[in-house]
C-alpha cells in the first residue's frame, strides 16, 4: 500500500520538473529561475542555447526523482532517503548552477 501512494504523490511530482525542463528548452524567450522574476531578451546573448542549458538543469534535478521513484518498488524508505538527500544537494545546487549559465549568455 505505501508504494502505491509514494507512486501518487513521486509520478505527478516527476513529471512536473520534467515538463519545467522541456517547457525551459523549447521556450522561445528567455527562461527564468526565480519565480516573479524576468530575463530580458536583450540579455541573453543565445536564446536557443541559454533556454537548452535551463532545460537540461532541469531534466537533471528531475531525474532524482524518477530514480526515487523507481526506488519506491524496492524500497520506500530508502527511495525516501534518496529524494532527501538528492533535494538537500540538489536544490542549494540549482542557485548556483542557474548563475552560471546566465553569466555564460549574459550579454
């Protein structure tokens, strides 16, 4: 019963940051990092290449969690001390690497 409802809860999660890759790579404007904030186009000096790099962030934070997920027919547990210790790593990384393409492109 709990890898089902770790199934519920991981799936919908997974494919969020999923689709917030794709939707990054494939966007035509620039693509933000900050929730409320802007990148002007006239920022960036590679559209194309600085929305991709976004995208793969993303596609990569996101991969913690489907390999939780899939942890989860294993074990919940240890799927559920994967997912902590891949977010507590992961999220004070996304800052950081955010930064960097966006100096990268910056024009």
């Amino acid at each position: 019963m709990e890898s089902i409802i770790w199934y519920i809860i991981m799936i919908p999660c997974s494919l969020l940051l999923t689709g917030l890759g794709i939707f990054a790579w494939r966007r035509e404007r620039p693509m933000w990092f900050w929730s409320g904030s802007t990148v002007k186009e006239s920022e960036i000096s590679d559209i194309r290449a600085y929305n991709r790099a976004n995208g793969i962030m993303w596609l990569a934070f996101s991969a913690v969690f489907w390999i939780s997920t899939g942890l989860g027919a294993l074990s919940v547990k240890a799927a559920g001390i994967f997912l902590i210790a891949g977010c507590a790593l992961g999220v004070p990384v996304l800052p950081l690497v955010y930064n960097r393409i966006y100096r990268r492109y910056k024009r």
